[in-house]
C-alpha cells in the first residue's frame, strides 16, 4: 500500500509526481485538494471576472460578482449556504495528464473500479454538486439565461453555437489549425483531419448521458469533432461499452484522435481533451483553464515559487506523469 511507502525519505518532487498521478487515475474530489491552490488556479483563469481570495472565518473564499464562495469542504458555496454543506457534494477537480494514460498499467482493480464508475447506476446516482459558483462564471443556470450569452460562430468550415466567452479563443484555435495545415508548414496529415471532420457539435442543452447533471455543452462550452469514418477505432469509451466489456482497455493506438498538434492548439487556449480521460471521449474538448493553472501552480510549488505574471499559461513542460504508485501498475495483476 502506498501508505507504508518511506515517503520522508523521498525527493519533494518525486512525491509531487506520485501524487499527480495517483490523483489522474482516482480523480480527487476538491476537499482532498489544498484549497488556497483550487481557487487561486481560478482566480488566474477568471482574472476579469474573480475579484480575491482570501482566508476568513476559519475557510478560504474567492469573491466574485460581488459575492463570496467559501470552500467548504471543496463545495464552493455561497456564504447562505454553508451552514448546509452537508447537504452538496464536493466539486472534482482532476489533475489533467500530459499525455494520454496507457490502459497497459491499468491494475485489475483500477480496471474493476472504471467499470463500475461507467455503469449505468452509478452514473446516475452521482451526486450534484452546487452550481451558483459556474453560474456566476458563465451567465446563469436556467436555459434562458445560458441561451442569451450564446453566439452563433463557425470552426474548421462548420457552423456552431456557443458561448460569448470563447469565442476569440475558438477563432484562434481554428487559425492556428489552418496554418499548421498549410504545405510550408508540412500540414499534410491536418489538412487530412480538416477534410475529414463529418461536423462539429457545441452547444446543446442536455443532461450528461445516464445522468441527471448538466453536461458543458449545456454552457456551450464543449465541442464535439466527429469524422465522417472512424476506421473501426474507438472514440467514446460508452459507445464502446455496448460493443465490449474491456472497453477501458482499448490502447490508444485503437482509438481515433485529432493530429496531435491540433490537441495542443486547444490546449494552449485553456481547452481540455477528453481523450485523456480514462472514460475516453476522444471527440470532445471542453473549456477548463482552471485544470491547467492547477497542473502550472503544483509544478510551481514542487520548486517553491509561482510566478504570477504566467499564471494564464497552460502547464509547462516539466513532466509530471511519467511516475505510478504500484498499486495501481498492480503488480503480480
């Protein structure tokens, strides 16, 4: 178990590269995170629209629209709602990886653990978590109020809705994937993702599938790139569960994905892939920047210093998924 493990004894960083992916491969829920990092990864990401953070009355809180959030645990709620946090589940935050995770140090446990995540009841079951802090974020909760800071937009040739905020981003994403797809730029295999996107899917008010909570295309702050033809491959580990019961266990290899280039140039612009996540949605990138100043501030702190000029910046390019707990590896599966 890692617990008997003589960490006291082990480089700082070495620790810090454990615990990244031991929280990549179990997803940490917010309270078992320290709270000061979460909300000032926040504060960086948000900076026009988060005014402080700040410790007060026993918790941290980071203040925005005029309101204040407190930790609470990790469940981000509104000064009138903390005395019932009991009540709310703890936000997730992952640690988003540097590369895609190789079902090949999967453990059996892990494995069994993935299956049971993916399975209907569960899914359905997890709970919700208080949303008046992303509302605050991104225009609202209701429908009407999301629909009205939609705009109508168009990326690599296809017309798509989605919301105000990333729209800029969004145009320079689609820029930077036609240039690197020009013949001086050796763009041969984008130009060939470029042809082949069948359509592009954003905003579409819906719950996540099997559950009763809001997915981000509902922000329209999700899209999906699908292909006209996928080879045969996997792209979506539910589609793939109804087709094999080890569909967590396709290597990447077995899976469509975007060039990889064209994963870094959403990246650069706060975008999450979702094919880097154990239920793999290789389609499907979604606005996060508050991942990536997570990842940059833990690099940070492993060297003890943050540099606050580059807190927007994704993550540098100090490896910190190269090293796994034996648990996990599962020796002697």
């Amino acid at each position: 178990m890692l617990l008997n493990r003589p960490f006291k004894i082990l480089p700082r960083t070495f620790l810090l590269t454990l615990l990244l992916h031991w929280c990549f491969l179990f997803p940490a829920p917010a309270e078992g995170l320290d709270a000061e990092l979460v909300l000032r990864a926040f504060q960086h990401s948000y900076p026009e629209k988060i005014d402080d953070v700040f410790f007060t009355d026993g918790d941290w809180v980071i203040r925005a629209g005029g309101r204040n959030f407190f930790w609470a645990g990790g469940r981000l709620l509104p000064e009138a709602l903390r005395a019932k946090a009991e009540s709310y589940s703890p936000q997730v935050f992952e640690v988003y990886p540097r590369s895609v995770p190789s079902p090949a140090i999967y453990s059996s446990r892990y494995v069994e653990a993935l299956r049971l995540q993916g399975g209907a009841e569960a899914r359905r079951n997890r709970e919700e978590h208080n949303r008046d802090f992303q509302a605050l974020l991104f225009g609202g909760l209701s429908r009407r109020e999301i629909e009205s800071r939609l705009r109508n937009s168009e990326f690599l040739g296809k017309k798509i809705v989605v919301h105000e905020d990333i729209v800029p981003a969004l145009e320079r994403i689609d820029d930077a994937i036609r240039k690197m797809a020009s013949p001086e730029a050796g763009g041969g295999e984008i130009s060939s993702f470029i042809a082949s996107v069948g359509q592009v899917g954003a905003y579409n008010w819906r719950a996540i599938r099997g559950t009763e909570r809001r997915s981000y295309h509902s922000w329209g702050l999700a899209l999906d790139i699908q292909p006209n033809k996928i080879g045969g491959k996997a792209i979506y580990w539910l589609w793939e569960r109804s087709r094999r019961d080890d569909w967590m266990l396709v290597p990447p290899e077995d899976r469509w994905s975007p060039p990889e280039r064209v994963i870094e140039a959403f990246e650069r612009e706060g975008f999450v892939w979702g094919g880097k996540w154990a239920l793999y949605d290789n389609m499907h990138f979604e606005y996060r920047p508050e991942l990536h100043e997570i990842n940059r501030l833990l690099a940070a702190s492993s060297s003890g210093a943050v540099n606050p000029e580059s807190a927007r910046l994704p993550a540098s390019g100090q490896d910190l998924h190269h090293l796994y707990p034996d648990d996990i590896i599962g020796r002697g599966k």
